[in-house]
C-alpha cells in the first residue's frame, strides 16, 4: 500500500524476513536508509532492522532517528535492544529506564533481558518475580517462566525446571527460536542446533535475524554447525567460511 509509509516501505521487507532470505532484507533496509527518510517511524524501523545485520549502521542511524524525534519511545526501545546485542548492557539497560519514564509504562521482557546479561541479577530476579505476580494474561506464563529460567542458567542451573516443562511447551507448538535459544543457555547445543534446523526447515523463526549478534549463541559460533547454518540463510558477512561482518 504505498499510500501508507510505514507499511510499504518497512513492513513490505518483511516478505524477505519471512523467507528466510536475510541478504535482500538487509540490501533493502540499507538503500532504504540511504535516501532521506522523513517519517521517524521508518528511520528507527528500517535501522532497528538493519542493525540486525549491520549492527553499528543500526546504532548509527537510530541515534539519528533519536535526535530527529526525542520523544518517540520506540527509538529508544530499539537501541536498547541493540546495545544488548552489542554488550552494552548497562547503556541498554539506561534508555529502558528512559523509555518506561517517557511512556509511564513497564516492559519486563527486555529488561530481564539486559539485567541478567549486565549482570544485575538481584534486579533481574526481582524483575520476574514482580512479572510472574502480576501476569499479563496474553502471554504463556509456563512459557515465560521456560525461558526466563534459561537465562538465568549460568549460575542457578540447579533450580531450573526445563526439563519439566519441555513436553509441555513443545506440545503447545511454539516457534522453534525460542526454544533453541533455551537449549543455547542451558548449554545444551545440540538440541539449540536441532530446533535452528527446525525453524529453518518451516521457515516459522521468528526473530531468525538476530542469530548474527545475540549474546545467548556467543558459545555455538566456534561450531562448523553455525557457519553452515548462517551460510544457508543468506546471512550478511557469511558468504564464505571466514566472517566477513
């Protein structure tokens, strides 16, 4: 619908997102970026996904989006999401606490997100606790309850209850990212490798693109496993056997 901005020019690089084929989403989201975008929607979009496969071309361009427009929140959100990917936890961790300032609102997901890689974990434990006492009735709680104890298996792997309530969730058929990126904690990377597999294989990987950068697979990317799966995905910097991105 090129009458609507947003929808023909961001969401229309979802088809390629969709498909698996993540080297024309990035090219499109990268000539995107290049002409003069003025609706601060697209800008922080488009660089918010670009950043996926480019991650300091995102964080370049979505400071950009920033000063355009300081008060539209999503910016923030998206660099933060960025900052985690890079390891910036705790400047990711400050524009949350910018955004749920600005909008007088609570975003628990990626906050625990940010606590537990930065570190906080007292926080990030007081964080779920206050989630699970006050549960949003739209989300799976057992489902966040899964993979919020992934991320804290580094250091409370004995208190984990995944293996109890695997059957479960995969019975409920939720999307194979998630369930790779709790293998991926828990240390288990040959179920992790299994479930990437999966996800390729119905092309139903939601968030698929943050395979380059996010911190959870850092210990998987040594495995031959990895480049051949980035290869078949097309993925930016992977044409050949040495990281190019």
């Amino acid at each position: 619908d090129p009458s609507n901005t947003y929808t023909y020019y961001v969401k229309g690089n979802y088809f390629f997102e969709r498909k698996l084929d993540f080297q024309n989403a990035y090219l499109n989201y990268k000539k995107m970026l290049e002409t003069d975008i003025f609706d601060t929607r697209i800008l922080s979009e488009a660089a918010f996904r670009l950043g996926h496969f480019d991650i300091q071309k995102g964080m370049e361009y979505l400071k950009i989006s920033m000063e355009k427009d300081p008060l539209y929140s999503e910016t923030y959100n998206n660099l933060a999401h960025l900052y985690l990917l890079d390891g910036q936890y705790k400047k990711s961790k400050d524009l949350l606490i910018a955004r749920q300032t600005m909008t007088d609102g609570y975003y628990p997901w990626q906050s625990m997100y940010t606590l537990i890689y930065g570190g906080y974990i007292e926080d990030a434990e007081i964080a779920l606790s206050e989630f699970l006492a006050n549960p949003n009735p739209r989300i799976d709680l057992e489902y966040m309850v899964l993979v919020t104890e992934m991320f804290m298996a580094a250091g409370r792997k004995d208190d984990l209850k995944f293996e109890k309530y695997l059957p479960e969730v995969i019975e409920k058929g939720l999307q194979p990212f998630p369930l790779a990126c709790a293998f991926a904690l828990y240390g288990d990377y040959d179920r992790s490798f299994e479930w990437l597999e999966k996800g390729y294989e119905t092309k139903n990987m939601a968030y698929f693109q943050e395979l380059k950068y996010a911190p959870w697979f850092q210990n998987m990317r040594n495995d031959p496993r990895w480049s051949v799966l980035m290869k078949k995905l097309s993925m930016p910097g992977y044409e050949n056997d040495e990281i190019k991105g």
